[in-house]
C-alpha cells in the first residue's frame, strides 16, 4: 500500500498534492525515495535543503570536512555557532529541523574507491556537491559502475553549470575526457565564488533530482544548462554520448572504481 498520510503530512505536503503531475502518488514516491548528497558545502547545503522540504523519505550526506568561518558565505545548511563542528553533523540537524519527517543518514568520510560502491549502492539517485576534479571523476565512475543516476552541478566565480547523466546516455566523461592539468587550473584558493551561484545551481540540482524520482517532465539529460550570473543569462548546449568514452563507450578500458589525484595548482581549495 505504501507510505499512508496523516494529517500534519497532508498539510505539510498540499502544495505538493494538488499539482497534477505530483499528487499523493507522487509524493508517496517522494517519500520512499532515497538521495545521496556528495559534499554539502554551498551545492549541496541549497539542494539538501529543498529535497528535504520536499519530503524525499531518505537523505544521506557525504562530507568529511568541518565548518569554516569562510563556508558561511554561501553554505546555508550551517550557522556560527556551527564553526568547527564537522558539516554532515550540522547539515543534518539543520534538516531535521526543516522536516522531522525523513531520515537523514551522516557519511562523516571522504568517498573513496574503497567505499563509494557501498554507500551509493544504497540510494536511487546521487546529486553532485563536490568541488574539485578528482571527485567527480570518482563520482562519475561509481555512479555509472552502480547504474545510479548522477546529477551534476559545479560553479566557478560567477558561473555555474549543471547537467544529469543516466546509464546507456553518456556520462562526465563524454563531457570532460580528461581532467585538466594543475598548469592550466587557476588556483583553487583564488578562483573564489560568488555566494549565490551555488544556491542557484544547487536548486536546479535538486529540481533535477524530484522530475527523476518522480519520472515527470523534461529532465537535463543530454543538455548542458549553463549560467552566468554577472548576465543572468541561462542557456543550454546539447551533447551525445561519446562511443570512444573510456567508461561507457562501445570499447571501455575503465572497469571499476579508482581514486584521483589532485588536480589543482595548491593542495587545497574552498568548498563550493
């Protein structure tokens, strides 16, 4: 029969329930869905956030890292008295908070190729809050190798971009072939955000993220929607899957799950 609504669900979820492509049918799928969250810095904080409001049943939360004075810029989940506490703790409770409702799972680790399989393995649909190259590689193989969909964000200063890679529809790869060089990569400590992107591009993340859980509208599958802030100018670039792609092209030589190493000109960057 599924999940049954009570009353404070009801009411917490009409604006939900009247629309005609969600209804209690597709909320009770909302509610029995479950989402992994890579990183909740600013990308993850936003979509975090509003899947929670919307009710997906279970949220899990990778992040290793702790609050910083400098992530509360754009990181909504956390607050100042958050600073030092590690981010999946902080995110969690500020979304138990929000809706006490689902069940928000804390992955205080880095996603390794040791782990990644097993953590994604239990969730229907992986949203991208990384920030660094290396991670999404990573990412990009484990969801393809466990037939997750994977739905990707990034931002960079005022721009941001974002698409949603499906198994038998191309992946990171066919997109980005190969990870630039620390040469060619500004500075990571440098580069800088402004503090909104993130909240813009995490939003349509997690937009992307209930049209695949509920199997309604037009999802950026195959399009690359590209933002820039400074212009507030969206547009969309289409792209196919690559049949030369290591991982998923007709002759793979990718065959599991590997760890990258650090592409960027320091050590270190900001979190997204």
């Amino acid at each position: 029969m599924g999940v049954v609504f009570n009353e404070e669900q009801m009411r917490r979820y009409q604006p939900h329930i009247v629309l005609p492509h969600i209804g209690t049918k597709g909320q009770r799928r909302l509610l029995q869905s479950k989402v992994l969250i890579v990183g909740v810095g600013g990308l993850g904080s936003s979509s975090a956030f509003y899947l929670a409001a919307a009710g997906i049943g279970k949220i899990g939360l990778v992040d290793y890292d702790r609050v910083e004075v400098s992530n509360l810029q754009r990181q909504i989940l956390h607050r100042t008295r958050d600073i030092g506490r590690l981010k999946v703790e902080s995110a969690a409770e500020t979304l138990r908070a929000l809706n006490p409702d689902i069940d928000i799972v804390t992955h205080a680790t880095r996603l390794t190729a040791a782990n990644a399989r097993s953590i994604i393995e239990g969730y229907d649909v992986v949203v991208d809050g990384t920030d660094n190259f290396p991670s999404r590689y990573l990412l990009n193989d484990a969801c393809y190798l466990t037939g997750k969909p994977y739905v990707y964000g990034s931002v960079w200063r005022f721009e941001g971009q974002a698409t949603v890679f499906t198994r038998g529809n191309g992946c990171y790869r066919c997109l980005f072939p190969t990870p630039p060089s620390g040469s060619t990569t500004p500075s990571c400590q440098d580069a800088g955000v402004f503090g909104v992107i993130p909240g813009i591009i995490g939003v349509i993340e997690a937009t992307e993220t209930l049209k695949l859980v509920l199997g309604t509208g037009l999802t950026l599958t195959g399009r690359l929607l590209l933002f820039n802030g400074l212009d507030m100018e969206f547009r969309t670039v289409s792209w196919r899957q690559n049949p030369s792609c290591p991982l998923c092209g007709t002759r793979p030589t990718i065959t599991g799950i590997a760890d990258y190493g650090v592409t960027c000109t320091t050590a270190t960057r900001p979190d997204v």
